[in-house]
C-alpha cells in the first residue's frame, strides 16, 4: 500500500465515524434524551460532524480515484520485479 492509499482509507474511516457521531447526536436531540449540552451547541455539532464527515469523504474518494488512475497509468510489473532480483542474485552468487 502507498501513502495515497492509506490517507484515503484514514480519512474514509475518520468520515464515516464523523457521520456517524453526527447521526447519533440528531437521533437523541430528536427523541429528547436528557443532556447537559445546549440545544444550539447540539444542533452546531451536529451540522459540523455531518459536514466534516461529507468533507472527509469526498476528499477519500478522490484521492481513492487519483491513485487508481496513477496505478493504471503506471502498472508495475511484479513477475518482471522478481525475475529481476532472482537474475540479479543469482549473478552476484558466481
């Protein structure tokens, strides 16, 4: 895995926790469970879990996209890599 891809998957699981935290916070302001936070806070946290999460989504997709574009600009060869590095270890063995 390269860096490209370990950033989309970080940023698809912090997305999709983000989402989720938004949803669960909605879910109790509407079914009016007991809270120690404002309404309004409430309210702002959710719109800027849910938000952030889309953001960090959107940005996980694209970058998914682009390094999958690269890779099919740019395929590696891995019987080739490997035929390589035998001939080379067997050539320095002699």
């Amino acid at each position: 895995m390269n860096s490209s891809s370990n950033r989309s998957m970080l940023y698809g699981v912090v997305g999709g926790y983000l989402i989720y935290l938004a949803y669960e916070l909605g879910k109790n302001m509407v079914d009016n469970v007991p809270t120690t936070m404002p309404r309004w806070l409430n309210i702002l946290a959710v719109v800027a879990f849910a938000g952030i999460g889309v953001v960090l989504l959107v940005s996980a997709w694209k970058i998914w996209k682009k390094s999958r574009e690269d890779k099919d600009e740019n395929p590696v060869d891995l019987d080739a890599q490997e035929d390589g590095a035998k001939n080379e270890e067997s050539g320095s063995e002699k």
